[in-house]
C-alpha cells in the first residue's frame, strides 16, 4: 500500500521509527502461558462464584 504521507514526511517517520529507542528486543511469545493463564482465572472465578453462592443459600 502506497503512503499517503509526503515523502520527506514518510522519511522523518522511518527515522523516528528505526531510532534505538524502539529497538526493543521482546521474548518470543508463550501461547501456552497464556492459555493456562486464562484457565487459572477462569477456574478461580468459577470456585469464587460457587463458594459465593453456597454462603448465600446457606
């Protein structure tokens, strides 16, 4: 796709965005962190919800 940015415009951008200060070197994504996080959570909610529940039909 074509920018629609002038060209000394679209340079001041590659300048600013190839700068060290966003050269961040990330760790590579973990899908199964993710997934076993959202499993905790959701587990923890569901217990949280029956312990909540027990103590008002009690």
């Amino acid at each position: 796709m074509a920018s629609r940015l002038y060209p000394e415009d679209q340079k001041r951008v590659e300048e600013y965005l190839n700068s060290p200060l966003h050269q961040v070197e990330r760790k590579p994504f973990r899908v199964w962190w993710l997934l076993l996080a959202i499993v905790a959570v959701i587990t923890g909610l569901g217990l949280l919800a029956r312990f909540l529940a027990a103590l008002v039909i009690a």
